[in-house]
C-alpha cells in the first residue's frame, strides 16, 4: 500500500449532568503523534472543509505545492489516488465515513478525486501543509486519470 490511513481517536462527551452529548476528534494532535512521514514537521499553511453532494465527483485533481490530510467528517466518501510507479499508473481506493473518523494524507504531486458515495451531503476536513491556497494561486489543476474509470462509481 502507497498511501497511510490513519484511525483517529473518537472521544466521547458528556454535558454537566454526565449524559452523553456527542464526541470529538483530535485530529491535529493525532497529525503530530503518528503521522511519522507527515510534512507538518513544516507547519499546516491552511484548513479547510469542503463538501460534496450525493453522486457528485470532486476531481481529479493535482496538487503539486501542498500536501493534503482528509478526513470525512459527515457522509461517505471514496477517495481514489494515482501513483505512477516505473511509468505505470498505480490505483487506491479508500472509503472514508463520519462514522469512523479516519485521515488519508495526499501527497503533493499525486493525483486524486473523491466521490460522495452516500445519501447525504458529505463534509470533507483537510489540513493542508506546505503551501496555502490564494485566489492567485490555486495549486489546483484539473487532470484525468490514465487507466481508471471514475463513473463505476456513480449511481444511475
């Protein structure tokens, strides 16, 4: 496997009266404590959720100045990646939910889309590192995947 997911720590919460009132999710600690390959040895430049509707496809994409670390805050959303190993593409595919808190890190340079494979609308979280996006300067450049078929993935 090319690229590292990470499970995340899912803490409960209680209110004053002790009932259980939800959870949260200490991704940027977890970031600093596993992700031993991780480029946040430099610093997280920018963060940022992004949604995406049922059925739709985000990508691909390429960014080549910043380094993504996703995780699915709401829905469930497959993220395909494309690696190019001796001149040959190299496909992944992970399916990520809001119910199992889990961070995928997009190197720079690698192509990727995710795809909202659920009923709802899904809520994406990324911590970027190394470089922030700018109206002027997007890092964002539209691609196509050499050998991989993103429609099996769409309903209807």
């Amino acid at each position: 496997m090319l690229t590292q997911i990470t499970d995340l720590q899912v803490i409960p919460t209680r209110n004053f009266q002790k009932q259980l009132n939800g959870f949260f999710v200490p991704v940027y600690k977890n970031l600093e404590q596993i992700l031993s390959t991780s480029p946040l040895n430099s610093e997280i430049t920018m963060v940022y959720v992004t949604s995406c509707f049922p059925n739709e496809i985000k990508g691909p994409h390429l960014h080549v100045k910043r380094t993504g670390n996703l995780t699915v805050i709401k829905g469930r959303v497959i993220f395909i990646l494309e690696h190019i190993v001796e001149d040959v593409p190299v496909y992944e595919e992970f399916v990520l939910t809001g119910d199992k808190p889990q961070l995928i890190q997009v190197p720079k340079g690698v192509k990727n889309c995710h795809i909202n494979i659920g009923g709802e609308e899904a809520y994406v979280l990324n911590l970027c590192t190394e470089h922030c996006w700018a109206p002027s300067d997007t890092d964002n450049s539209s691609s196509d995947f050499q050998a991989y078929d993103v429609n099996k993935w769409k309903k209807g």
